[in-house]
C-alpha cells in the first residue's frame, strides 16, 4: 500500500477506534475516588468526575453501590458540610474503588433531598439501577426530565414528591411495587404512561386492604396497557383514578 494511502488508512482507523470507546462509555468521566464515611458511621465513597463535579456512594458487601447524600467533615469532624448536586445530573453504571468495580443499583433514601438551590434540571439513571429508595429525589423543583430505566423494580414513598416542574412521566413495565404519595406536590404534572401490563402495588397494601397510590392531585391523564385499563380501574391502588385511566 502506498504510504500516503497507508497513513490515510491508519488515521481512519485511529478516528474510528475514538469513536468506538467514546460510546461505550458510560456516564461522566471518573478522575478519583476516595474512601471515608457518613454522618451515620457507614462507609461512603466519594466520587470526582472530570468536571470537577462529585458524586457520593454508600458501598454495600456484594460490590454494589447506591448514590446517597453526601458531603465532608471538618475541622475536628463535628461540622458535617453537605455536597449540593448541581446541573444535569448523569450516574454511572459502574465506578472502581480500591481496585474493585461497584455496580451502582439504587438510589439512596433522599439522596437529592431539598436541591432547591442547585437547579438540577435532569437525571439520567443507568440501566444498572434497580430501586429508588423514600424521598431520592424529594423537593427538587427545578427538575424537569428524568428517564426510568427498565432495570427499576421499586419506586418508594414520596421519591418525587413536590418536584413540581416534572410535566410527564413514564413507569417502565419493569416496576412491580409504588409507595404511597410519589408525585404529590408536583403541581405541573399533567400526564403519566404506565407500561406495566399488570398493575403495580403499592406498599401500603401491607398495612389497609382497600388503598390507592397517590400520585398527584393535579394529574389530568393515566395512560396504560389498553388491554389493561379495566385492569387498572380495578385495582384496589388505582381505582381512585378509574375516570382519567385511559388506554394507549
């Protein structure tokens, strides 16, 4: 091959091989980790991308992690100072600590909490997620998108209540179990799609036998499996919302 032809070829092939490594990666960057603990005593990773951006993770026996509140403790490690999550927000699947890769699987219990002030505009969740934990994402008002994976088989009491710029939402069909009150607050919320062809229970089944998930007093449409919307209107958790249910 001629050397001009050649070089063409091997720059190609160097552009290529960029592109192909830049796809597969998933979520932010990682520059470093480092190992400490919370408030509570557990252990906790904190994690720096390379925008300088943080991200903390409560590391669990089986090399799985959830992200959690977060933050430093200072001087004589009274002062606790909390990380305030900022911007969009992108979770990796994975991360490496100590020469061990954590899958991350949760989100912690009011992990994003009250982030009035750091205007988190959108969530993006791997597919490595399985659960979002009570209030993960509580009183983040300023939250507009956020995609559900199909991997999420939980979504717990209150995990979006008053995030009251969220306009839709989707549940993937891979949700079995709502706790009670997950979008209450969210004022702007109009629509949901729900692609379970089998209703999802709420937790409060355990403690009343005639319940229903609220959802949100502002809510205008349901829309779910046509072949399931009787299902649906029936459903001891869903019949309070029989006259919005709508097939799709």
């Amino acid at each position: 091959m001629p050397p001009k032809k050649l070089f063409s070829f091997l720059v190609i092939c160097l552009i290529s091989l960029s592109f192909f490594s830049c796809s597969k990666e998933k979520g932010p960057r990682i520059a470093s980790t480092l190992e400490g603990v919370d408030y509570e005593g557990n252990t906790l990773v904190e994690v720096t991308f390379k925008d300088e951006s943080r991200m903390y993770f409560k590391l669990n026996d089986n090399a799985t992690a959830e992200v959690v509140r977060g933050g430093l403790f200072i001087s004589d490690n009274t002062d606790w100072i909390l990380w305030i999550y900022r911007g969009d927000i992108v979770i990796p699947e994975h991360f490496t600590h100590d020469k061990t890769t954590y899958k991350v699987t949760g989100i912690g219990e009011y992990a994003f909490y009250s982030n009035t002030e750091s205007l988190i505009a959108s969530v993006t969740l791997p597919t490595t997620i399985d659960t979002i934990r009570e209030g993960a994402f509580h009183s983040c008002e300023h939250l507009t998108s956020i995609n559900i994976p199909q991997s999420v088989k939980y979504i717990g009491v209150r995990s979006f209540s008053g995030c009251r710029h969220l306009t839709s939402f989707e549940i993937p069909a891979s949700v079995q179990c709502l706790g009670m009150n997950v979008f209450s607050g969210c004022s702007s919320l109009k629509t949901m799609t729900c692609h379970a062809v089998i209703p999802p229970r709420s937790i409060i089944e355990f403690l009343y036998v005639d319940a229903y998930i609220l959802l949100s007093e502002y809510i205008e449409k349901i829309y779910v499996p046509t072949e399931s919307v009787n299902l649906y209107k029936e459903s001891p958790d869903w019949r309070y919302y029989k006259d919005i249910i709508v097939g799709f």
